[in-house]
C-alpha cells in the first residue's frame, strides 16, 4: 500500500502535462462551481468574475452533515488587467480574518516587485520581498528578501542572460544564509538551427570554478516541435564521463495528440521502466482517459485513471480519479492529483471525484434594478446570491459599507481597513436587502437579493 501511494503522489509531478486539445478552453464561459471529493470530506469553491472576465473571489466551503461551512476565501484585487493585491482569508467564529496578503508592482505593465505578509491576530508581519528587473522588456534578475530583525535580507537570487534572437542563454541561482553567498548554480541552453531546444547544462560552482553535475538532452519528431524523448544524465568526476539518469520516451497518433509516455531510470548497464502514462481519446480527439501503470512482474499494470467524462462543449463537467485492477477495487474511487483545465489554465486539484460548473461571461455580471432613491446605484456581482457579494474596488474606492434590511434595521456595517470588494450575508435570512456604500466621492446604493 505503501508503494501505492507514493505512485499516486507522483500524479502530481507528471500528470500536469496534458495534451493540447485539453488546454484550449472555450471562451465564452467561465467556471463558478467546484464539487471536490477528498477522502471522506466534500469541498465546495465558488468564484465571482468582474465584468472583464477576471477572478476576483473564491470562496472555500466544507459539507457538514447538509449544511456548506465557510473555510477560507481568497480575493483578487485590479488595476486595469494587472493584479495589484491578493488577500487569503480564513472563516472563524469572528468573521474572515486576513492571513496573508501580497501587493504587486508594476512599471510598464511589467511586475516588479511582490511584498508578502503574514497576519496573526489582525497584526501584519512582513514576511518575504521579490524584486524583478527588465532589460529591453527581458526579465534580468530576479531577487528574494526575507525579512529578519526589522531588514529585508537577500535570501535568493537569479540572473538570466538572453542570445540574439531572444532565448534563454543562461540562468545563475544563488542562495545566501543572513545574507552570506552559500552557492551557484547555472543552467546553459543550446539550440537547434530551427530555434528548438536541446540541451540544458546544469553546473555548481565550487572554489569559484563551474562544475558539471547534470545535462539534460532534447529530441524531436523530425520536421516538428514534438518531444519524442527527453534523456537526463548525471557527472561522474572520477571518470570524467556523463552517466543516464532517467528518459523520458512520448508516442503520439497521427493527429499529434499524446498517447504514451514513458519514464525509465538508468540501472548499471540498462534502463528499467519506472513510470508509464496512456491517453486514450474519442472522435473528436478530446480526451477522455488518462491511465498510470508501473512495471509490476516485469509487465505495466495499470494501477489509478483520471477519467473526463458529461461533456459540454467539448470540455469535462466531471473527473474522477479510479482504481484499476493492480491499484485496488477496479472502478472505485481513490485519493490522487486530477490535473484539469481551469477556464484557460492548467491547475492540479487533490481530489477522488471533482464536478464543474459554468456560466457564460456574458451572465457573471447582473446588475439588478435599484430600488427608489436618489442616490446612484453600484453595481454587485452576483446578485441574486446565497451569500457571498462582489463589489469592483477598480471602479470604486470604498471607504464603508452598510446593508440594512428593508425596515431600515443595520444588519451589517464594515469600515473598509483595507482594499476589499466583499460582502458576506450568509448568516442572515433569505430576502431583500439595502446596500449603502461611501467612497470619496459619492455615496450609492443598491438592492441586494439573498436567496
């Protein structure tokens, strides 16, 4: 069982490189609803989009007995299509209180910089700093601080240098400790004639001299950009040769979708299979498989499936991670990474069975009639809810808040601390309800619908 499990952990490592006709996802919906079985827990996201189609919530649930508890919620925060600030916060007997925060730079629509903090008690810590610079638009340096004894300290740093045509030529990583240069590393690349990669050269310094210690080769299908194997080796100093590590063999069908790929480690003399990854799809090249084996009584035995199944528009509103005969009760449910398509991304999600739900763009922004006032209505996405309310603080810089109910009664009332958009009435009863919102300018309103 033991070497079960560390053969599902390894999902998460290799099941992330999906074929391509899985990433394209279409544009006209976004995804607003994860159901995500973990073991014996039941976990409920729901995301909130601005009127540009960006993430700015998502709310973590749990099921207990039928009732969903609020767990953590994460909020993003924009300027133009930049993110400047992303909060994580966690639900407690008090309220969401903040946990973690980072603040982004920007120059030339570039980052340049992220500050990271910690929360305890409502009291923010400085807890780490990257600094980014450009050359020519080209990311040069990329530098990590801790923050120790009231100073930002140097922790890590990358250097990268570019060719000609605008590849990678290099990259140096250097770690300190308080401060003090600890080690060197450098990777180098070569190219094709045709601008494919082919070699990385991985060396350490040691006594100020570069050291070989790993290079890793890259082949193609001839006349493509298809990787047909990836071989890793490692430096023997006492020999001064190169030594095989692990390849890394793809097969793919006649419409270049992956079908296979292999992993095998070196062993003395020979290469031994360690890991082996099948695809299998429908008419439409959409995949609906895919399947880890190990070499067990010297043959592939397939032990756990990520199956992708009630399509719609070519995309899986359910994936499940199954058993096959040598992983345990052929067809039931196991703990693993499922690696899927969210929205455009690639994302992992530790789950046994995970359900998506959509809704088109063009519907994530419903702005419902204001009641009679004389003030200005705000708009506040989604609206109708079963609780949670957005506010674009883009557009509007919120000073305070306050829903009452409609006999005038405060059911709720926040001074903005800091940048937030979000409006929490899950503990109150469904109905109508008045939202007044302050900025520096302005006061407007808005009628919210709990249902």
């Amino acid at each position: 069982m033991k070497y079960l499990y560390a053969t599902l952990f390894l999902i998460v490592l290799r099941m992330v490189f999906l074929p391509d006709v899985m990433v394209s996802a279409t544009e006209n919906q976004l995804i607003t609803e994860l159901k995500v079985v973990d073991n014996d827990t039941t976990f409920r996201y729901l995301y909130v989009y601005d009127d540009s189609g960006n993430k700015v919530v998502e709310t973590k649930y749990y099921q207990k007995d039928s009732t969903w508890i609020r767990k953590s919620l994460n909020e993003w925060i924009y300027n133009g299509k930049n993110c400047v600030t992303q909060n994580e916060r966690t639900w407690s007997a008090d309220g969401w209180l903040m946990k973690y925060t980072i603040d982004y730079g920007y120059e030339n629509n570039q980052m340049n910089s992220e500050t990271h903090k910690i929360y305890n008690n409502g009291t923010a810590t400085l807890l780490k700093s990257i600094i980014y610079q450009y050359i020519s638009g080209k990311l040069a340096t990329k530098k990590e601080f801790a923050w120790q004894s009231n100073l930002w300290v140097l922790s890590d740093e990358m250097d990268f240098t570019y060719l000609n045509n605008g590849k990678t030529d290099s990259i140096t990583t250097s770690t300190f400790q308080s401060g003090q240069l600890t080690g060197r590393l450098l990777s180098t690349f070569s190219y094709s004639p045709d601008g494919t990669l082919v070699s990385e050269l991985l060396q350490v310094n040691v006594n100020n001299n570069w050291v070989n210690t790993g290079l890793t080769n890259w082949f193609y299908k001839p006349n493509t950009l298809l990787i047909t194997s990836i071989r890793n080796k490692k430096w023997i100093p006492d020999t001064s040769t190169w030594e095989n590590t692990q390849l890394l063999d793809y097969q793919y069908n006649d419409h270049s979708d992956l079908i296979c790929e292999t992993y095998q480690r070196w062993k003395t003399m020979f290469w031994e299979n360690d890991l082996r990854y099948d695809y299998e799809y429908d008419n439409n090249n959409v995949l609906l498989k895919k399947t880890v084996s190990k070499p067990i009584y010297q043959d592939w035995r397939s032990l756990v499936s990520i199956v992708y199944s009630d399509f719609s528009m070519n995309k899986a509103n359910t994936v499940e991670s199954k058993y096959e005969f040598w992983g345990g009760a052929t067809g039931a449910l196991t703990t693993s990474f499922i690696p899927f398509v969210f929205n455009t991304d690639m994302t992992i999600q530790r789950g046994s069975r995970i359900h998506i739900s959509y809704v088109p763009v063009s519907d994530i922004s419903v702005i419902t009639p204001v009641i009679t006032s004389s003030l200005k209505y705000i708009p506040v996405y989604p609206n109708p809810s079963d609780g949670i309310y957005y506010i674009d603080t883009q557009k509007y810089a919120i000073q305070s808040w306050v829903v009452t109910d409609l006999k005038g009664q405060v059911v709720k009332k926040q001074v903005q601390s800091f940048a937030s958009g979000v409006i929490d009435l899950t503990d109150f009863p469904k109905g109508i309800y008045v939202l007044q919102v302050k900025t520096a300018e302005e006061q407007l309103i808005q009628k919210l619908i709990k249902e």
